[in-house]
C-alpha cells in the first residue's frame, strides 16, 4: 500500500515537472506545476508531515500556481502558443543537469537501507511550540520578508503615473 | 613746550597722510592749506622752544650738553640689539627746528603762488609735508639708528620731490641720479654705522659720547668710523667728488630746490658730522680729511659758479661751495661757526632760490643772458635778490658776514695756507654773486620781448621773501650779538693755535668783497662783450669748468668701465665657464639621460604597456562571452557547480 | 520504502527544475523551474528528518521557512515580470540584454 501510493505520487511529480518543463504552450506549463506541486503535498503526506501537506497545499497550489496562471494570462501573448520555448542550448543544460543527477544519486546510494521504524505523530503542536520559541526570531523575520515582498510586488507592477 | 618737541616732527607726518589720501587732486584743491597750517603751528612750537633755549629761559641738563634726553624701547632683537625711539635735544638741534620750520613754512606759502597752476598740487604739499617731518625727525633723533632711517626717508622724498614733474626726462634722469649718487655715498654712512655699532653696542648718541669720552674706542677705529660718515656727508652734502648731482637736483621746482637743497636737506651730511662731533673730535685724521675735502669743494664749486649762465645753476654751485665752507669749518675744530654759517646760509640761500623762482616765474627762462634790467619790473624781487646776494657776498654787518667771518676766523688759527684758498674763494663768491644779480636785475634788457612780459610775483611769493631777506639781514647780527649763539651751540675741543693781526681777517675779508663785486659790475653791467672776449681767450679753462672739472665725464667713465667690464666677464663666464662645466656636464647628463630613456621606454614601459595590453585583449576576449543573458551566467554557474562537485565526488 | 527512494525522486525532480532553469525562453517558465528546485529540496528536508531524525521537527520547520521565502520570490519575481513585460512588451530572458557589456 505504501510503496503504491509513493511510486504513484512520485511518478506524478517527475511526469508533471516535465511536462512543466517541456510544454509549449506556458499555461499548460503552469497547470502541470500545480498538479506537481500537489503530489509533492501528497509525498509530504506520505512522509508523516501533515503540517506541510496542508500549508504545500495552502501556500503553493493555491497561492504560487495561481499566480502563475494570472501572469501568463496577463503577460502573455498569441504568438507564444506557437514558437519554440527552449533555448539552443538545451545540450548542454541536458548534461549539467544529467552530471548533477548522477553526483547526487552516487550520494543518495549511501541511504538505500535506511527505513522508518517509528509510526507517523502529528506535527502540528511540534511546529508551533519550535516557531515561538527556538525559531522565533526566524519566524519574525519571514514576517518582514513576506511585507518587504508585498510592498516591492505592489511597487514594480503598479501602472507608471503619468507625470 | 620743550617736553612735547617730539611732536614737530611727527605732526608734518600725519599732515602728510591726511594729505595723500583725503581730498581730491587738483588745481583747486584746499589741502595745501591743510599744510601751511600744520607747518605754521610746529613753527610757533619750534620757535618758541628756540626763544627759550636762546635766551637761556630752558637750562641745559646738569653736566651734561643737552637740553632734553628722553626715550622708549622701540625694537629689541636679543639682549645686544636693542633699539630705542628718541629724543635728543640740544643746540644745533633747537637751530634746525627753528631753521627747518622757518624756511619749510615760507616755502609752502611760496608755492601756493608757484604751483598755482599745477594739476599734482595735493601730492606736491603731501610730499613737502613728508619731507619736513623725515628731516625734521633726523634733527631730533637721539638715536644714530633711526637718524640713518630718517636719512634715507629724506633722501626718498628728495626722489619724489626732484622727480616731481616726472613726465620730463630731464627731472626723471635727475632724480635717478640724485638717488643713486647719495645712495653710493650712504654704504660709506652704513659702514661708520655697523663699525660704531660693533665697538659699542649701542646705536644711542649719548651712550656713544660717554663711551668715546672715556677712550673706549680706539683712535684708528674712530678714524674709520668718522671717515664712514664722512663718506655718507659728502653724498648727502654734495661735496667732492660726489656733489654731481646737485647741479641737475635743480630741475626740480624752484621752491623745492629753496627747501631742499639749498636750506635743509643739503645740510644734513654737515648736522650729522655735528651731532657726532665728538666722535671727530678723538678722530684728527676724518676731521682733517673732511677740512680738505671742505676747501676743495668750496673752491672748486666757487670757480664753476663764474662761468655758468643758468641762474639755478649758479645758485647750485653757490650751494656746494658755501657747503665746503661748512664742512671745511667743522674740520677746522670750528664747530660754532660752522653751525652758525648753517644758520644764516639757509635764510640768504632760501631767500636766493626762491627769488630765482619768482624770476624764473615772470620770464619763462633758466638763462640770464635773456634777463638783465628786471629791478624795474619786480622791484620787491630785485631788492631782496640784492640784500641776499649782498649777504652772501660778505657785506659787513650783514648775517653772512658773521658766520663766514667766524669760519675764516677758525680756518687761520688752524692753517693760514688754507686760509688763503678760502679767503680767495670768498672773493670768488663775491664775484659770481655779484654777477649773477648784475646780469639779471641791473644793466638793459637784452631780450625786449621776455622783458615786457615780466611782471612782479603774486604776495604770496614775494612775502616770503621779504620774511627771509629780514632774517638775511639781521639774524647774523642778532645771533653774534654778545655771544648768544656761541653759548647756544658749542663743544669743548680743540681749538687752532694760530693767532692772527686783529685787522687782518675782516681787513681781508672786506677787500676780497669790494675786488670781487666791483670786478662783477665792471666786466658785465654794460654790454657783456668784454667777459665774451675773455671767455674766447680762455675757452679751455672754462670748458673745463662748464664740464664740471669732467666729474660727470670722469663717473660716466667709471659706469661705462663697469659695463666693459661686466661684459667681459660676462663673455668669459658664459663662452668658457658654462662652455666647459655647464654644457659639458649636461652633455655627459643627456648621454646618461638618453640610455636611462631607452632602457625605461623599452623595458620598463613595455613591461607596463604589456600589462596593460594583456588585461585588455582578455577583458574584449571575456566581453564576447557575456552577452547581458542572465540565463547563461546561470549556466556557467550551473556548469561550475556540477563539474566542481563531480570532481569533489570522485575523489 | 527506504530513504534512498525519496531522495532519488527529489533529486530527479531537482534536476528536471534545473533543466527547466536553464532552458526555457519564457521568464515564467525559469520561475517555474525554480519552484520546482524548491520543492525537491524541501521533499530532500523532509525525508531527512523523517528518517534520521524522527524525533525532532526541524526539518520540517526549515522547510516551512523555505515555503516562505519561495512564496515571497515568487511575488516579486512575477512582479517585476509584469513590470518588465509593461515596459519593452516581451517576457523571452534572451531579449533582456542591458546587462551587455
């Protein structure tokens, strides 16, 4: 049952992160990055941190991929549906990308009989406590990340006054 | 009166700023009022002193000659230099106030009708005013050190005053000249200074005469120092042979040449041989050289004055011969005498230059061939002209009488040989004083035109005159009269030894005057054909003379030899000398310079440059890369990152 | 199922976000792809704490942050997309070149 619902979850992600990748027309691209986001919730699920699974759910599903989707209506155009959206050099971004996988997999290697041996707790009350005492000061300063991040939002879209 | 006598001289100054710098320049300008008025009350303050000093109302100080001795530390340079503002008074100083006044009031009165039509008149009072409180300060001075100063600052306004109407050559060459010859005889004066200074230690003339009084000083010292100063009086005094300058200091105005250099300035060389009299006093041999040079000057100016037709001119040479009679008084252990010919030569001097310049004013001319017959036109002019000449000449009873009497008088108890020279020189001023009035006021007109144009003076001009001529007349008198000047100004010294018959002296001093004016009237009253002929007889003798005996020549050589000289070594220094050390030496440099070049512009340089060029043909190299794509630096940085860590791995 | 796994498919998944990184000509396809480098690291935070650290929770506050500041990039990043778009009307990485030197 567990190993079905990974292997599922898991080949969603790899399948709608390329076809994020890969698709041409970008608001395919951007509903493809909501459906990966979402089993990577689901892959939180699967990991015991039910926590997560809802804010992955909250923040990215239905924050990021739905702001995504407003901006490629809003930005973009007709001829985009048509032309080629990778660059020429794909090659060699291939390689990297094939070269980095191989480093990381030759280190993943080391973990293959790592297993769980603890039942899944709920985590809720765990985070909490940790973000108001040991990541309090952290806590407070995505605060002033997300306002910082707000204003400079509002600031660069907002319409040019005319002087 | 007497405790404040320091301000006399320092009233003409300030009078003189306020002048130079208030007001407006100009014909109509009110400033030489401001002047006259300045001068008029230090005349009354120094007049007053005199009146007193004379007749013994302000006693002299205990044991000592001087009335008044009062001073204040002014400039201090370590413990040995010290320097101090001062008053001194005593005899001849209370004399030359009064002169200096006197005459520099008269002559400001004088100018207003004078200069009445010049454009500088605001500067012209500015400058007399100056003149006046530097000369002024110079008879007061206790100190040698400030007399010096104030020795320059009325050699300056001498400068200022010949050079006045600059715009001519003729003043601008003058007064270059002047400057420059007095200067010449001021580093003799500088000398005496430093050498007193080093013996002493002191610059204070009190001071001083205490330390000579004592034999402090040794005598050749002494000798050195009166000789030093000797030098400086003969500048400053025109005596030989540096008494060039005189005769071209008249082309200044006429009033100026009265004040200056005939009355005041001109004595100054003598005031400071008096005011140091006991320095010469314990030194015979400057006192015998100043006697000498003394006679020779009065000698000498006296037979150039015979042949000059210029009227300034002939007052000039009278100067410097009437100056030698001071000089040669002094050096004759005359000390009395030849302050009191001071004395009364600067009222008949005064009162003759400024009688020329009313001539001068009514004729348009230097030149007395184009006078003659002018008592008629300016009777008041002519008649005090006359009693100066009359005076000068030597008319008994008359004040030059009894000053030259008194020189004379002195010159025989020291040398009856120099006596003689200076009895026949007396003659001779007789004789050319007496031709110069005959030639201007007496006979016939000899240029009609100029004649009838003459016309007398303005009051302004000619009261002075008649102020001057009372003084010519009776100053002499008044002054010999039951010893008042002689227990004024005197110093105990030595005296000549040689006693002379009673009637001898004035007996040949009478004889030398009626020869020498009864000669002057019979060779030039009439026609002047007779002294023309003689002239042509003895046209060598007075070519010398109208050369000044080629002095002139004789400096001009002396310059001229100079240059020469200057010029060779000029050759020498840069033909040879910067042939062989400079040039060679620089050649050796830029044979070294240039391989230095060579090897810096090759090596050194090039390793530069090559740097340089190396960091630019990478840096264009690099440029190709980076197209501005922040998607390929991601690239790069992705490429980097794998390959860093495959190779970290795979360790 | 062994940690091995998970981390395989966030490493794979971070891989395909680079690829993506790097590729696309579209600005919000490059977002995109780093959203998805995000999301494999945090799958590789989550794993790890899920299995060797069973105990403690940091982890998965680490990855909580990291939701975060990825929601801030995102807003500013898709911002300034639209201001750039707004400004010389194209979103294509290759047609911003005023870094050139």
């Amino acid at each position: 049952m567990e190993q079905i619902v990974f292997y599922s979850l898991s080949a969603v992600a790899l399948g709608a992160g390329l076809a994020v990748v890969l698709m041409r027309n970008v608001l395919h691209s951007a509903l493809m990055l909501g459906l990966a986001l979402m089993a990577v919730a689901g892959l939180f699920g699967s990991l015991g941190a039910d926590f997560l699974f809802a804010g992955q759910i909250v923040v990215y599903v239905t924050g990021v991929a739905v702001l995504v989707l407003f901006v490629v209506m809003l930005a973009g155009r007709e001829s985009d549906l048509h032309s080629v959206q990778t660059n020429e050099k794909w090659p060699l971004a291939l390689a990297i990308a094939g070269v980095t996988f191989c480093g990381l997999w030759r280190l993943f290697c080391t973990y293959s009989n790592t297993m769980v041996r603890t039942p899944a707790v709920p985590t809720t009350e765990g985070i909490g406590i940790l973000l108001l005492s040991d990541y309090a000061l952290p806590f407070e300063l995505i605060s002033l990340i997300l306002l910082a991040a707000l204003i400079g939002a509002i600031h660069f879209s907002r319409a040019e006054e005319k002087q | 009166m007497l405790q404040t006598a320091y301000l006399i001289p320092l009233i003409p100054l300030v009078t003189s700023l306020v002048i130079l710098f208030g007001g407006k320049e100009g014909k109509d300008s009110k400033m030489p009022f401001l002047g006259i008025a300045a001068m008029g009350w230090c005349f009354i303050h120094a007049s007053v002193v005199f009146f007193q000093a004379l007749t013994g109302r302000i006693a002299l100080d205990p044991g000592n000659g001087y009335f008044l001795y009062e001073q204040l530390p002014w400039l201090a340079w370590g413990d040995r230099l010290r320097i101090y503002l001062g008053v001194l008074i005593d005899g001849p100083a209370v004399t030359l106030l009064f002169v200096v006044t006197l005459v520099s009031l008269l002559v400001q009165i004088y100018s207003l009708g004078y200069m009445h039509d010049d454009k500088r008149k605001k500067r012209y009072y500015a400058f007399l005013s100056f003149f006046t409180s530097a000369m002024l300060g110079m008879v007061l001075s206790s100190s040698v050190f400030i007399l010096f100063a104030c020795w320059e600052l009325v050699g300056v306004s001498s400068y200022l005053l010949i050079g006045f109407w600059f715009e001519k050559p003729g003043p601008a060459y003058a007064s270059k000249k002047a400057f420059m010859t007095t200067k010449l005889a001021d580093c003799g004066f500088y000398v005496g200074l430093l050498l007193l200074f080093y013996y002493t230690g002191t610059f204070d003339l009190v001071q001083i005469g205490n330390q000579v009084e004592k034999g402090l000083i040794p005598v050749n010292v002494l000798n050195a120092i009166g000789i030093g100063f000797l030098i400086g009086a003969i500048g400053k005094s025109a005596q030989l042979p540096l008494f060039i300058w005189l005769p071209d200091a008249m082309e200044g105005p006429t009033p100026v040449s009265a004040l200056i250099h005939a009355a005041t300035m001109v004595v100054a060389g003598i005031y400071l041989i008096a005011r140091t009299y006991f320095i010469f006093n314990a030194a015979p041999a400057a006192l015998s050289a100043a006697a000498w040079v003394g006679l020779f000057t009065a000698f000498i100016a006296a037979t150039m004055a015979v042949t000059a037709y210029d009227i300034k001119k002939v007052l000039a040479y009278s100067t410097i011969s009437q100056l030698g009679y001071m000089m040669l008084g002094l050096g004759v252990y005359g000390y009395t005498s030849a302050l009191f010919h001071l004395t009364t030569h600067a009222f008949f001097k005064a009162l003759l230059f400024l009688g020329a310049g009313s001539v001068i004013h009514a004729v348009h001319s230097n030149d007395m061939r184009d006078m003659g017959g002018l008592l008629k036109r300016m009777p008041a002019t002519g008649t005090t002209v006359g009693i100066a000449t009359l005076t000068i000449a030597g008319m008994p009873f008359l004040s030059g009488w009894w000053s030259k009497e008194a020189i004379l008088h002195d010159v025989y108890a020291y040398s009856p040989g120099m006596w003689v020279i200076a009895v026949f020189t007396a003659g001779l001023t007789a004789f050319y004083m007496a031709r110069m009035y005959v030639l201007t006021f007496l006979g016939t007109p000899r240029n009609n035109e100029k004649y009838e144009h003459a016309h007398e003076s303005p009051t302004s001009m000619t009261a002075p005159l008649w102020v001057l001529a009372g003084f010519s007349l009776l100053a002499g008198g008044i002054l010999h009269y039951n010893h008042l000047f002689e227990h004024l100004v005197h110093f105990d010294g030595q005296h000549g030894k040689h006693h002379a018959p009673a009637f001898l002296l004035p007996g040949a001093a009478i004889f030398v005057f009626i020869f020498g004016v009864g000669l002057a009237h019979k060779l030039y009253s009439g026609s002047l054909e007779t002294a023309k002929s003689l002239r042509k007889q003895f046209s060598w003798a007075v070519d010398t003379l109208e050369k000044r005996y080629y002095f002139d020549d004789f400096f001009l050589w002396l310059v001229d030899l100079s240059d020469k000289l200057a010029a060779a070594a000029f050759w020498i220094d840069s033909k040879i000398i910067d042939a062989i050390f400079i040039d060679g030496w620089a050649l050796v440099v830029r044979a070294f310079a240039a391989v230095h070049d060579f090897i810096d512009s090759f090596f050194v340089d090039g390793a530069v440059d090559g740097v340089g060029t190396l960091t630019q043909d990478a840096g264009s190299g690099l440029r190709k890369l980076v197209r501005g794509q922040v998607q390929e630096y991601l690239l790069y940085v992705s490429l980097a990152v794998a390959v860093y860590a495959t190779f970290m791995l795979s360790r | 199922m062994t940690l091995s796994a998970y981390l395989t498919v966030a490493g794979l998944l971070f891989c395909i976000g680079l690829f993506g990184a790097l590729t696309r000509r579209n600005t919000i396809g490059i977002l995109m792809g780093i959203e998805l480098m995000f999301n494999a690291a945090n799958l590789n935070l989550v794993a790890f704490n899920r299995f060797l650290h069973f105990d403690r929770l940091d982890g998965n506050v680490m990855t909580l942050f990291i939701i975060g500041v990825a929601a801030a990039e995102a807003v500013v990043g898709l911002a300034l997309v639209v201001a750039i778009y707004r400004n010389i009307n194209t979103i294509y990485a290759e047609d911003f070149n005023l870094l050139k030197g």
